[in-house]
C-alpha cells in the first residue's frame, strides 16, 4: 500500500474508532502489532461494526 492509500484509511479508522479504541492503538509500540490493530480496524468496517 502507499502512504496515500495509508493515510485515507487512518482517516476513515480516526473518524469511525472510538477514543478508547484509538487510546488502545496509540499505546502499542510495535510497527507490527499496529499493522495488526489497523488489520483489524478495517475488517471492522468491512463488517459494519464501526459505524459511519
């Protein structure tokens, strides 16, 4: 993915992630467990359950 591919989908995650979901991103330090947080956001969307 490119960083503007990236950045749209952090945009969408920000706008639709609760605080505490993103309070719980913000304290992983790891690139790979916040590659995963952010997998995992966006099967959310996919699936619905992140409100629009």
């Amino acid at each position: 993915m490119t960083d503007k591919e990236l950045n749209k989908i952090a945009d969408l995650i920000n706008e639709r992630a609760t605080f505490a979901e993103l309070a719980e991103f913000k304290h992983l330090e790891q690139r790979e467990d916040r590659a995963a947080w952010v997998k995992n956001q966006i099967a959310k969307l996919d699936k619905g359950e992140i409100l629009p």
